[in-house]
C-alpha cells in the first residue's frame, strides 16, 4: 500500500499570502480611489524594463498570466467578493498585453495607458459578457480583452496618423 499524498500548497499561509499580495499589485490595490488606475500605473515600469519585447517580456507577461488567476481566486476568497476592487493583477495583465510589441516611450505610454483604462472601464463587446460572469478566470479575462482592443486601437490610430 502506498502513501497518501496530501497537497499542502494551496493550505500554506505563506502562499495565501504571497498570492494575494500578487493579486494586489503588492499594495497597489489598496488605493483609496481608483485602484484599478493605480494597478494599471504599477505596469509602466515592468514595461519600461522588459522595453515591450523580447525575452524578458514575453517571460514577465507568461509568469503575470500564470499568477493572476489563481492569486484573483485567492484575494476573491478572503474577501468574500466576486470582483473585489483590490484585485489589480488583472489590469497589470490586461496592460501588459496591450503594450506587447510597442517599445517603451511617453507618448506610447500615454496614448496606451488611455486607452486601455476607456476599454477596461466601458467594456465593449466581449469585455462585458466576460465581466458579467463569475470567478476569478473572468475577472482576469475582460481585461486581457480590454488589453487586446487597446492594442488594436492603438495601431490603428497609428495607421491613420502615419
């Protein structure tokens, strides 16, 4: 007879802990206003580090994806909340998507910036009938699609202006 294995993980304090500061953007879902903003402003230096492509990029944005499901179940279950508003790794994502292939400079990180917060806060098409249901796949998911209409938006406006 073999030994019963036992998942400890998910029972361990210290990765509760370490998911949910994840799932906050470590402090910046605590923000007394507007904390989807201040977790949105939390990208601007990962993207001016990875400098919107290459390997250190792609791999930041795979470990960002990786985590912020289950580290959004983790804070959605100590909190009690089906979107709580100090969940910010979704935008940290969704902003890390949309600047995907851009290289870093201000008036890419303006323009994207906007954009993406006016897709994130209004929710066109697929981003509404994502945020409309439940768990902590469709809290990250409408904003990596708020991310990819960024991102279309932000080259087609690029297009149009030359």
């Amino acid at each position: 007879m073999g030994a019963v294995q036992v998942n400890r993980l998910p029972g361990n304090r210290w990765v509760r802990g370490g998911l949910r500061a994840v799932a906050t953007g470590f402090g910046a879902g605590y923000f007394p206003f507007a904390p989807g903003t201040a977790g949105t402003l939390v990208c601007l230096p990962l993207w001016y580090w990875t400098g919107g492509s290459g390997l250190r990029h792609y791999l930041l944005l795979a470990v960002v994806l990786l985590l912020s499901v289950p580290a959004a179940g983790e804070e959605m279950a100590a909190t009690g909340r089906k979107d709580p508003p100090t969940v910010v790794i979704d935008e940290i994502a969704g902003m890390l998507l949309a600047v995907t292939g851009t290289p870093w400079g201000w008036r890419h990180a303006l323009a994207l910036f906007l954009l993406f917060r006016a897709f994130d806060i209004f929710k066109f098409g697929p981003a509404a009938w994502l945020d409309a249901r439940e768990g902590p796949l469709y809290v990250v998911a409408d904003d990596l699609v708020a991310g990819a209409c960024a991102a279309l938006a932000y080259r087609g406006i690029q297009w149009l202006t030359g």
